[in-house]
C-alpha cells in the first residue's frame, strides 16, 4: 500500500536545470531516508544523492544538485543545475518508509524518470 512516484524528468540542453520529484503515498507513516540513483545504457546503476537529517551527494553531482524536503514530508526535490549530458539517464527514487507507529521501516522504490541532457 505504499507507492512512490517519480516526475519531472525530460529533456533540457547542456547547461540548463530541471527539477525532479519524488512523492510516497498510502500507508506511510514516517519516510525515514530517500535517496535518489541513475542508470545509463550500459552503465551500472549509480547513487546520486540522498537525505534523512542531512543530504549527501555524489561528487559527480556536488555542487550542481541539490536535494531537499518539501513542506511535506511525503516527499523530496532534486534540484538539478548546470546539467551535463553525462547526466543523461533514467532517475530512480528509493525511500526507508514507516508504515506504523515503530522503528522497523521497508524500502521501495519508484518506477523511475527519464532525463535526456543534449549538446
């Protein structure tokens, strides 16, 4: 009964910014930790960013993402400047989700978004 959802992915040429989402609803209690991965073509998947109290960043990404809570806790931005095409792959959200009143959480992930980044 928890689904998480990506959006705000597209296409954007070098230089620009876009800024992805990433909403869990259903039965959620607490979200604990979200994290943020990409996948290219033929590449492994890769951690980008992730925040509980505080965010961390991959240091391809640092200092040009920049990951935060919204108002509702339900959910987080990435914000994505100054993109790059190397950029270029599929956006994959993951959360550590609560879904009662305990310390013990699940993870889950969102079906992802695609970011296409073009010279």
């Amino acid at each position: 009964q928890v689904q998480l959802v990506e959006s705000g992915g597209g296409q954007v040429q070098a230089g620009g910014s876009l800024r992805l989402s990433c909403v869990a609803s259903g039965s959620v209690f607490h979200v604990a930790t979200m994290t943020w991965y990409r996948q290219s073509p033929g590449k492994q998947r890769e951690f980008v960013a992730s925040i509980s109290g505080e965010p961390k960043y991959a240091s391809s990404v640092r200092g040009r993402f920049t990951i935060s809570w919204a108002s509702a806790k339900n959910t987080v931005y990435l914000q994505m400047n100054n993109l790059k095409p190397e950029d270029t792959g599929v956006y994959y959200c993951n959360a550590d989700i609560a879904q009662a009143a305990m310390p013990t959480t699940e993870n889950f992930w969102g079906q992802g978004t695609q970011v296409t980044v073009f010279s």
